[in-house]
C-alpha cells in the first residue's frame, strides 16, 4: 500500500502579504510552464555534470491548477507551486514512500530539497531551466523531448493490470501484448492464448496527431483454445477483461493506458 509522507522543505518558505502577486496558473499560457510536462536533458553542480542514477531522469508537471507533480526515479513528489518573479517557489511537497534502492532515494531527497531551496526559472519555448545553491537543471518539453506513439504500429506490451485503484504489475514469467494496425485489426498475445478481432476508434486517431486520447471500441475478439491452468490463466483473464466493448484510452510518450468502465484497465509500453 502506498502511504504519503510529508516533507518539511529545507528552506523555510515566507509567508506571501496580501497583494504579492502569485502566479495562478489557471491555463496554458506563453512563457508559463503550467499545463505542460518537462524531462531533464542536462544536471550540473558547481559547473560539473552530476550524473543521476542509472536509467532515471528528472520529471516536472506542472498542472494548470498550480500543482507540481515531480518523479526522480522512484517516489512520486507534490506540492502547491507558484511562479513569483523570477523564482519557482514550491509551498509543501508530499512524497509518497515506496521501496526503492538507497541511491533512487537519496535522488528523490536532492531533488526535493532543490525544489524547497526557490530556484530560480526561466523558459524559452521549449527549453525550462532551474538553478539554485550552485545546481542547474535544464529540462526540454515532454512532447519534444519524448512524443506521444501512434496507437497502431507499436506493440504494447502489458506492465501494469488496474481494477479501481489498485494496480498490479505483471507475474514474473508471464508476457501480454497488443498491436494495432492500420486496416483496424487488432492481435495480440493474452498471456496463454493468441488473440485477434477488430476495433475503431472515436476522438481520436489511430495513426498519430490526434491520437493522444479517445475511445476504443472492441468487436469480433477471438482467442485460440490452449488450456493454461494457474497464474498464466488468471493473468489472461486480466487482459481480455479491458478488451471488452468500448473503453478510452489515452497515450503519453510510449504508454498506452486502456480503461474499462467497469475499472479495469492496462498499462502497456510500446516497444
């Protein structure tokens, strides 16, 4: 179960008098980093490039309701933030506390008490910089940096099952995947069976632009007849339970997250 525990930052923040302007990040707007996702490209330290654990990169959302929304690697970080001049100023992060390697939690620590220490910004069009206490992060626009996949073309493999708001990730052993192609045929590999049927999409577009969100519905979904008893059973009947009728989906960068109206749901990674 995953618990939030709340950090005090490192730097006591001031308490903003009546009148200071604050930043209210109630939209997109040009030379704001509301409503748009940065990924770190460069971190320096006194000038020398300070290196991040292996396969982690620095995550900064910032939401268009004044929410910032970091991951470093291991834990997922958030706070209230708001732009005072040239100064990104975070009120209170909260840092939920899953088990990873020290070297990830130490990550996710510095750059929690970067974050509280009010470095300062600055962005020009696609390129946020922070810096701070000797510290500079360059980060690049999600879209840029890391664009969203068409839907048909990948194949998706399955890593996460979802019912409600619980999520599981995939038995040790077992594989699932889908590909989407072009003609609107679907096929895939349940985790036992070979499947394949059909699907069309609504507000959106299979072959990329549009294709970041939308509805897809299922039809005609087929399966081969293997009995696999066991975990590798139940584990398919996870899959083919987010394939059924008509479900949304939404795309960012190389995942693909499907839903069921019932709760159920997959998150898959093109690969």
């Amino acid at each position: 179960m995953t618990r939030l525990v709340f950090l005090p930052l490192l730097l006591l923040l001031a308490v903003v008098p009546a009148g200071c302007a604050r930043d209210g990040a109630s939209a997109p707007a040009e030379g704001r980093p509301w409503g748009r996702t940065f990924l770190s490209t460069s971190v320096t330290e006194q000038g020398q490039p300070r290196p991040l654990v292996g396969s982690t990169r620095i995550e900064l959302r910032f939401d268009t309701k004044g929410r910032l929304v970091v991951q470093a690697g291991c834990n997922h970080i958030a706070g209230d933030a708001r732009l005072d001049d040239d100064k990104l100023v975070v009120e209170e992060l909260s840092m939920t506390d899953m088990g990873c390697d020290p070297p990830r939690h130490e990550q996710d620590r510095w750059v929690t008490a970067f974050l509280g220490g009010r470095p300062a910004w600055r962005l020009e069009g696609a390129e946020l910089v922070l810096e701070g206490g000797g510290t500079r992060i360059v980060l690049t626009d999600r879209e840029v940096a890391d664009p969203d996949r068409p839907l048909a073309g990948p194949r998706w493999t399955v890593d996460t099952l979802v019912s409600g708001q619980v999520a599981g990730s995939v038995p040790a052993g077992l594989l699932a995947y889908l590909s989407f192609g072009t003609d609107g045929t679907v096929t895939g590999f349940g985790g036992c069976n070979d499947l394949g049927g059909r699907y069309s999409v609504s507000g959106g577009s299979a072959s990329g632009g549009s294709a970041s969100g939308g509805e897809i519905t299922f039809t005609d979904v087929g399966m081969t007849l293997k009995a696999c008893p066991g975990e590798p059973s139940t584990f398919e009947s996870a899959v083919t339970a987010a394939l059924r009728g008509t479900v949304t989906f939404t795309i960012e960068a190389d995942h693909l997250t499907l839903t069921h109206p019932d709760g159920k749901g997959l998150r898959l990674t093109a690969k």
